[in-house]
C-alpha cells in the first residue's frame, strides 16, 4: 500500500504559496471542515490538510463523499485571494485544471465534467468542493477548496459502497497498477500553485478560459438534470462564476448555476 510522505512532499515542493504549511491526520470528520476552522484561526495562504479517511467527507449540496481509509487522497487547501464572493468558483476550476494535467501526464484518459468534477469512462475520478468564508464589502475572507480523488481504492472495494458502486472509478482501476500518492500529491499542489499564480497575476478570466477549452463543452448540445428538471440545449458560455449557459431549442439562453450534465 502506498503510505503518504509528508516529509518527502514538505522537500520536494517548490511553490510560491501552496504547502506554507502542511497538516496531516489519520482520521478526520472533513478537511473542508477542520481548514474552515483553521481559516477563522488566521492560517496562512496555502496551507494543506490532508486526511487519510473522512467520516463526514462531503460534496456539494449535503452530499457525501464516501473516504475509506489509507487508499485515496483527500486533501483541502486555504486561499486569502482578495476577489469578490461571486468570483471564488474559479477554485474549483483552477483545481480541475491541475488535476486534470497531472492525470494526463501519467495518461489516465480523463475529462473534465461541469461544474467540478474528472470523470473517466464515463464514472466519476475525483470531485472539488469550494466553500468561502464571506468577508467585508462583497468580498472573501478566505477560500477553502477540497479535493477528493479516487487512487489506489479496487473496483472490489468501490464495489462494496452502495452509494458509489455504479458511478466511481480509481487510478488503479484505470491503470491496471497501483499507483504512488506522494507522487500524485507532489504534482497537484505544484500545478495547483502554478494556475494560482496565474489567477494572481491574469485574473479570474485567464482561468475561466483554461478550464473551457479544456472541458471542450461550447457548442456541444447537453442534458442537464438540475434537480428540479431537465434541461436540453447547447452550451454557449461559462461565466466567471461558474455558471453554464444553455441555448435551449426555443433559442432562449439559459443560465444554470448547478447539475448533473450527460450528452
Ligand atoms: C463533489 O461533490 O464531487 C465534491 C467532493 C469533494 C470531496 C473532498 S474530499 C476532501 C474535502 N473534504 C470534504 O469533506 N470534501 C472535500 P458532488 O458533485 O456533490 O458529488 C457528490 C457525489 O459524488 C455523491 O452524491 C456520490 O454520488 C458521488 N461520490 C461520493 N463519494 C465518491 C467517491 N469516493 N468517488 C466517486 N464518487 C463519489
């Protein structure tokens, strides 16, 4: 079983913001969680929790993320970027990308899925949950973002989850081999703290733009089941806030702000 390196990573990291500190625990109720409170303690930009499981991982809208021990990485970074509350789903798609980029580089056959999530063959790889803390005049007070990201767990394993069973994947399952998470951790914060770099310097747009032309949905006619309905048209536009924009057959643009798209 590929054990975490802390050490390794605190050597190997050469990143401007992204691993200032690094925190570790076996066995936590949510990283998003225990850094929310971190956050509101004054930790720094960058700082890392990792958990080697969850009992109360979560996604989005009350939604669980199923976190069985020692095989997968669940991880949670902090930001104290100075952008307005709307602006902070460019997280999720700043994570995504470096996500996405380490995956490809040890040729996992993925894609990115509106609004936050990699799937591969159709079943789901890793999902990202940005949480924010308001702060004064519209804008943040700090950033939590949240990774989740299916490793070294075996299809036998996800097999045993009922909530996960039909709908997840892992590397291993993927690649046929097991695979280093230290490795994998290395280049997720080194090219999280490169797109975060490039968000510092070009903005929330350079970033929306990454991430679209990766994700390769424009003009491309989708299903979106919203949760109160479905709605079919063909994706036009991705706002800096993360919201999808559907033509519909009617030639009505319609903005969607959360669901589950199939083509
Ligand atoms: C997400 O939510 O995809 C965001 C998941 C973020 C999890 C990380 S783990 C570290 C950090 N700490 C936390 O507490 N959370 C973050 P959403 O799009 O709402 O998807 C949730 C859905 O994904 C569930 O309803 C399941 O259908 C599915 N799911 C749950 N666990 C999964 C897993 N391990 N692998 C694949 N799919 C899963």
């Amino acid at each position: 079983m590929s054990i975490l390196q802390l050490d390794e990573i605190r050597r190997y990291l050469n990143t401007v913001a992204i691993g200032a500190e690094i925190l570790y625990f076996q066995r936590i109720r949510s990283t998003n969680d225990m850094l929310f409170v971190l956050g509101e303690q004054g930790y720094v930009d960058g700082t890392v929790v990792f958990a080697e499981s969850q009992t109360q991982g979560r996604g989005r809208l009350g939604r669980k993320w199923c976190s069985p021990p020692g095989v997968n990485i669940y991880m949670s970074i902090l930001f104290r970027p100075k952008i307005e509350i709307s602006d902070s789903a460019v997280f999720t798609f700043l994570t995504s990308l470096a996500v996405k980029d380490v995956l490809s580089k040890i040729r996992v056959p993925c894609s990115i899925k509106w609004p936050n999530d990699i799937v591969c063959g159709g079943r789901k790889l890793a999902g990202v949950l940005t949480e924010m803390k308001p702060g004064r005049n519209g804008l943040v007070d700090f950033v939590v973002v949240g990774l989740g990201l299916n490793v070294n767990i075996t299809m036998e394993e996800i097999q045993r989850i009922p909530a996960i069973a039909n709908i997840a994947t892992s590397i291993r399952e993927v690649l046929s081999k097991e695979v280093d998470r230290t490795n994998l951790v290395k280049g997720i914060i080194q090219n999280m703290d490169r797109y975060y770099m490039i968000f510092l310097t070009q903005g929330v747009d350079s970033i929306v733009t990454k991430w679209v032309n990766r994700w390769g949905g424009i003009n491309r006619f989708m299903k979106i089941d919203t949760g109160s309905g479905v709605i079919e048209g063909v994706a036009r536009k991705v706002d800096r806030s993360g919201f999808l924009y559907l033509e519909t057959i009617s030639g009505e643009l319609k903005k969607i702000v959360a669901g589950d798209v199939s083509y």
